[in-house]
C-alpha cells in the first residue's frame, strides 16, 4: 500500500544552474562550511544533474551565499522554479 502525500504536503523546490568546474564534494562542503549541518538538513540540496542543484524554496538565498563565499570558483548562473525553466532564455 503506498502513501499519497498531498502537493500541499510536498516540500516546494527551486532549482539553481551552476557554473564551476568544482566536484560535486566541494560543492556540498562549501554549502556545510557557509550553514552547517541543520541548514544543510534544512536546504536538503539534491543534484539533479552535475551542474543543477534542487534546494527547498526557503534557503535559496543561504545556498547561494554558501556558493559564492566558497574559495572554489562556483556561481550561480540562474534560478527557476522548473527544471524547464532553467534553459529557456
């Protein structure tokens, strides 16, 4: 028997397109360096794909400060709420 979670219920995710040449270990300790553990927990980052991380809507703004304070050279290129959305122009 599965469980049927509401949208509502759903954790709403936005996606963030990276520019860097850095693994994916330096981009995650770069996120633990800048929030730590629980804001890790928090953000819950995915990598959908190796440049396209999914974050929980609220800490957005904390990932993206982790990113760009991090001695690696990543950035942020584009947000979008959509996968999609990403490579339109």
């Amino acid at each position: 028997m599965e469980i049927k979670i509401k949208p509502s219920m759903k954790e709403k995710k936005r996606y963030l397109l990276l520019e860097t040449n850095a693994a994916k270990s330096e981009k995650e300790q770069a996120i633990l360096d800048y929030i730590g553990i629980l804001g890790y927990a928090k953000a819950a980052p995915a990598f959908v794909r190796s440049n396209i991380l999914a974050v929980n809507r609220e800490d957005v703004d904390k990932v993206r400060a982790a990113l760009a304070l991090s001695k690696k050279l990543i950035k942020v290129k584009k947000v979008s709420g959509t996968l999609k959305g990403l490579y339109s122009k």
